[in-house]
C-alpha cells in the first residue's frame, strides 16, 4: 500500500460523516446514481431481524475510467463478506465496500456497517494520491459506518477481522471475555484475546492496553509532524507480548532510524522528509512497518492483527511502506515514492 495518503475514521453515528485532516476533496458521479443510493439505503435501512433473509447486505463500487471520477456498482448481494470476497477484486484496482453485520450487544442483536476500502497492491503511487483526494465524497456517498476497513489482499478481509473491528468499536468482544471468565473461573494472561479497539481505553497508570506510555508516545509524534523541531523521527516496538512502547528516537533522519532496525523485531516507524515543490519547502510523513527477516512465521501471523490498530495511531500520514530488510528503506526509494505521489520524477 505504498504512497497511501490514509486517514483514520473511528465509529461513527449517522450524519456525522465528515472530511478530516483538513484536505479538500474531489467531486465524484455516480453510474446509475439513484438506483445505487437505493441500494445502499436499504442495505441500511434493514432491521436486525430481517437480516440474512435474502435482502441485500453489501455492496461494491470501484471506478469505470482511467479519470477516476467515476464510480461504478462492481457487485451487490445478500451473502455477506464471503460473497464480496468473490466480486471481482483484484490487485489492480480501487474498491470501495459497505457491509452489514449483525452484532449482539447486551443479548441484543444490532446491525453495524462496515466501510471497506481496498486499494490493491499493483495500484501505482501516482492513482493512490490522485484517489486520496476522492475520499471525504466516496464517504459521503456510502454514508453512515460503524468502522472503517482498509485492505490491500483478501488475507486482510476476512470475516475474523471485520467482526473483530465491530466488536472492539462496540465493546461486545470485552463483554463476551467477560462473561467467559466469570462463568468458568478461567483466569486468562493479561493479553489472551485482547480486543484492539479504534480508541484504546486508557487506564489510570497512563497505559492503555494497546501502548505503554501512549501520552508520551502521542506527543513525540506531535514533535515529528512540527516543521520546526529537530525531532524528525520515532520507532515503536514491543515492550511485552503485545503491547507497543518507544524503542527509539531522534534528529539523524532515516541513516539514524534504520540502525535501530533489527532482523528479529516487528517494529513501525513514523519519520519527516522534506520535499520541495517549486519554491515552497513542504514535509511528508513516512509511516513503515517494519517485519524481520528473522521474526517466526506464528509472530507474524499473530502481529498481523495489529496491522490497522498502528495505521490508526500514525494516521494522517502520506507514504506507507512494509519491509523485510534494509534494502527496502533507503533513500532513493523515498525519494522515489515522494515523487510518484506527484505523479512527476526529477
């Protein structure tokens, strides 16, 4: 998903939708707009009880020129995520899903809406930026959403993550574990089936359970996005078995950053470059999430569920990069992905 520029959207209540991060967003149309507002509306509109009964419970848009202006209807049903998996998505594309689940809240059951983005691996740098100034109307379009799910493969959208999602946004999945453990007198570690929320809750000692010290670790990302502080660069790892805390930080750039990177560490890095436009001096941000060579395949899957908890905690930011190993973080390679978000090279 490199050269993303992405924007988290935490649960929403309905009408409540709007543009964040201060960018001004393109016009879209819509093929066959009205009846494509129709559907969504019921995929809405449908109550708790009727839903799995043979109503319409997602929808797909993804866009029908190279202008990307357009948005088309890929694909509708009533058999949830299993059945959009199958609509046509591909790595080449930009797609945008609404999906409606059902999840029980205090024995009662709710629908919640999932708002799926998927931007394909093999989408180029130069469609990524020229998209990301489409999202604040797409969202409108596609209305109220309970979370947000970005993906780039189908490893990504499966229904353990969306229900995850939903759950951790409604606080159910805390309720469920709850209720296990008090009804058989299980006493679990302190993170067995921890439930990453959108929002982390933060507790007296200034941790949350998702990051230690999340106050300090907020504040120097404040440092990193000001143009006038030295500070231009920050690195998180884990402190335990899933809890993210500071392993790093500093004023040397990305030649600093990259030492601190370890073959046997799943590490994110959140760093400033300059870039320059005509006369105007500008800074981009760089967010990486960095998986060893040497890091086990089991911590790897067990870390992936991580993946959209860090996207949120460093989002806004304009560049996203996964790497292996040092020759994937290099000068030249930003350089080259900070001009292909301007669609030029120099």
């Amino acid at each position: 998903m490199s050269g993303q520029l992405r924007f988290a959207l935490n649960e929403r209540a309905p009408d409540s939708i709007k543009s964040q991060g201060g960018i001004s967003g393109n016009a879209i149309s819509v093929e066959n707009e009205a009846e494509v507002r129709a559907l969504l509306k019921t995929i809405h509109d449908t109550k708790p009880e009727e839903h799995g009964r043979g109503n319409p419970d997602w929808a797909l848009l993804t866009y029908s020129g190279k202008d990307l202006k357009t948005l088309t209807l890929l694909g509708s049903g009533s058999g949830g995520l299993s059945e959009l998996r199958e609509a046509g998505l591909n790595d080449d594309m930009v797609a945008y899903g609404l999906l409606r689940v059902v999840d029980v809240v205090d024995n009662i059951s709710t629908t919640r809406f999932a708002y799926i983005t998927w931007m394909g691996d093999a989408v180029s740098g130069v469609s990524k930026a020229r998209i990301g100034t489409n999202k604040a109307a797409v969202t409108s379009f596609i209305g109220h959403y309970n979370i947000e799910h970005l993906c780039s493969s189908k490893d990504e959208l499966t229904e353990a993550a969306i229900m995850g999602r939903v759950q951790d946004a409604s606080g159910s999945k805390v309720r469920v574990q709850e209720t296990t453990q008090a009804s058989t007198g299980v006493t679990r570690g302190p993170h067995a089936g921890k439930a990453y929320s959108f929002v982390p809750t933060t507790t007296a000692g200034g941790d949350s359970g998702n990051f230690q010290n999340e106050a300090e670790l907020k504040d120097l990302q404040k440092r990193v996005r000001a143009d006038a502080d030295s500070l231009d660069w920050m690195l998180l790892g884990y402190v335990s078995a899933s809890q993210v805390g500071l392993v790093g930080s500093g004023s040397g750039g990305l030649a600093e950053l990259r030492s601190h990177l370890k073959d046997d560490q799943v590490l994110y890095a959140f760093f400033r470059v300059e870039d320059q436009i005509d006369a105007t001096k500008m800074y981009r941000f760089v967010y990486v999430r960095w998986v060893g060579d040497s890091v086990s395949a089991m911590r790897k899957g067990k870390l992936t569920t991580h993946r959209g908890m860090m996207q949120d905690f460093f989002s806004p930011y304009h560049i996203e990069l996964e790497v292996t190993d040092l020759n994937g973080i290099t000068e030249d390679i930003i350089k080259a992905k900070v001009q292909a978000m301007k669609g030029s090279k120099k």
